[in-house]
C-alpha cells in the first residue's frame, strides 16, 4: 500500500509553527532518529519544534544528538499534554495509528489540530490531514530524508541530522540485511557519510554498549527457547523472574528476536517477553510468511509482513500456548 497527500503542505510549513514531533510506544532506533532528524530540519526553517515520546527508550540511544531535549510523556505528563494542545501541527512518525501511542492516546485524541503521518507501516489509519505512508520503503528515516528532498531541506543536512537518519536505517534494516534494503537506501546512505557520518562510531554506540547482564538474560533466553524443526519455528521467552535476576534494563532485549531467525532451517521466530499483567511480542519471518497478518489475528498487533509486534494481557503462560497453536496451524 502506498499513499502519498502533501497537497496544500508546502504552503502550511511555508511560515514558522509550533510542531510536536511523536513516535510509537518503546520507541526503536528508527522512531527515535527519524524523531530527532525532522526536529532539527524544521528547526533550521525557523520552526518550534519539539519532540514528545510516550515512554523511556533504549539507553543505547541516548547518544543521538538531540536526546536532551526529549520529553517524556510518561514522566511529565502535564508538560507533554500542554505541548500537545499548543501545538500548531502534530507530526506522526514511524506509526500509523494512534493507539500505538501507549499513554499518549488519550490526549492525542483530543488534539483538534491537523496531523502529518510519515510511516511504513501497513494498514493505516485515516486520522491524519497529510499521509506519507510507503511500505516498501526500509524504515522511516529513510522517508524523512526523502521530505528533506521533496521539501527542498538536504541543503540543510548537517553530520548531526545525518547521525540520526542512519541510526534509523541501519536499526530498521538489520544493518542493511533485510530485503527492504534497497538501492536507494545504499544511495542515501552514501550521502549521509558524504556529510560525515562515521558507520563504526554508530555501530559502536548502539550495538557494542552491552553489559555483563544483558549477555546472562541472552543466555537465559536461548536456554529455555522452543524449537519446532518441522514447523520451520521458534520461541523465544523471558519471563518476569528472569528479567528481575538479571537485572533488566530498557532495551537489554532489543533484538532477541532475531536470534531465533539465525537457527538453520527456522523461518518464523516469535519472542515473549512478560511484564505485569500483560506479555510484549516480537514476530519475524522469512519468505512469504505474514507475519503482520499474524500478529493482528493473534496477539493485538501488527507491523510488516517480515517484522511485527504486539501485546496480549495474559500470563507468559498463556500467550506461549497461543504462540504454540500458530504455529500448529502453520
């Protein structure tokens, strides 16, 4: 599904406005670059523009310039919701409907301004005024630097929007892995090192910042892991107790995944991961398996057809048995 509606929005951004720039709840790599990349390009138009997260994000991302001006809605929810009312123009990035929001629903609800959505996510919502939503395209910081083309904003790409681009595109393509990588993504890749990106410097901030404790609950993982050789599938689960004795942090299991995909002959991997009261899903496939479709009929979710998530509120216990059945049916 592609739709593209920017009509009328070159005129709209032609004079300076308040915007507030959102992403997702348990922003990634991509949400929060793309988040950081589009503040400071309409900054640099003369534009106020804030970004506004649902919740904490990753400690491996806190190095993204532009990271200390964030606000959190989780801890500081009076300050997020008066930014959201006082905002002139919402930009939506890297999700499509506003539930995905987590905390911020409500208030984003209740704005009775316009939206922008950038996405590449499947299926979206008709809540925005202007839409740019391509799910061919690798992620979502490859769609902000294309606005930067389509609103005449690369000239003002500096090595700091570039560092936030290629963060999302290099998390969101599995460092350009993935079959959404395409020859434009390697095109403006190039760009962005023209500007001064350093690939080993991002490389080494996101994926070499783990600690002792996270490599424990990886072991944990893959320990108790289920393999289903004949059904080409895996599950991946950590439970509450195994978070706590190992001392979990925000994104200590981003990735985990991917892990059940590197088995050979595995095809479709689904990771649980329990909190109270409710169980966190990641799904990914290879091949022609859905694994959106999946995850919309079975866990609350959605995504893309290789790459999607969800949330049930069930024990642990009970969503590995629905996981269990998926893939009885497989």
């Amino acid at each position: 599904m592609r739709k593209e509606n920017t009509q009328g929005l070159h005129q709209f951004l032609s004079k300076p406005l308040n915007i507030l720039i959102t992403n997702h709840v348990n922003p990634d790599g991509d949400a929060m670059g793309s988040a950081f990349a589009m503040q400071m390009l309409l900054a640099k138009k003369g534009h106020k523009a804030t970004v506004i997260v649902p919740n904490a994000y990753p400690h491996f991302l806190k190095w993204l310039p532009s990271n200390s001006e964030a606000v959190v809605y989780e801890n500081d929810k009076t300050l997020a919701e008066t930014q959201i009312a006082d905002a002139e123009l919402i930009v939506v990035l890297d999700y499509n409907a506003l539930h995905r929001s987590g905390p911020m629903q409500t208030a984003l609800e209740s704005y009775t301004g316009d939206f922008l959505m950038i996405d590449h996510h499947q299926q979206p919502d008709d809540f925005a005024k202007w839409m740019i939503s391509d799910t061919s395209k690798c992620s979502t910081a490859q769609m902000v630097y294309e606005f930067a083309q389509q609103f005449d904003l690369l000239s003002e790409m500096d090595v700091a929007i570039a560092e936030n681009i290629y963060t999302g595109i290099v998390t969101d393509t599995g460092s350009f892995r993935f079959s959404s990588t395409t020859a434009a993504t390697h095109t403006i890749t190039a760009h962005l090192l023209e500007l001064g990106v350093k690939p080993d410097s991002v490389y080494n901030n996101i994926f070499d910042a783990n600690s002792v404790s996270r490599f424990k609950l990886l072991g944990s993982m893959l320990e108790s892991m289920r393999v289903f050789q004949s059904k080409g599938s895996v599950i991946l689960f950590l439970s509450e107790e195994d978070q706590v004795k190992h001392n979990f942090r925000k994104g200590d299991s981003e990735g985990f995944v991917n892990y059940g995909l590197s088995i050979e002959g595995i095809t479709f991997a689904v990771f649980i991961r329990e909190e109270k009261g409710f169980c966190k899903i990641s799904l990914r496939s290879k091949g022609d398996l859905d694994v959106n479709q999946i995850s919309r009929q079975n866990f609350n979710g959605g995504g893309h057809k290789n790459a999607a998530g969800g949330l049930v509120e069930k024990p642990l216990v009970d969503v590995i048995k629905i996981a269990e059945s998926v893939i009885g049916v497989l």
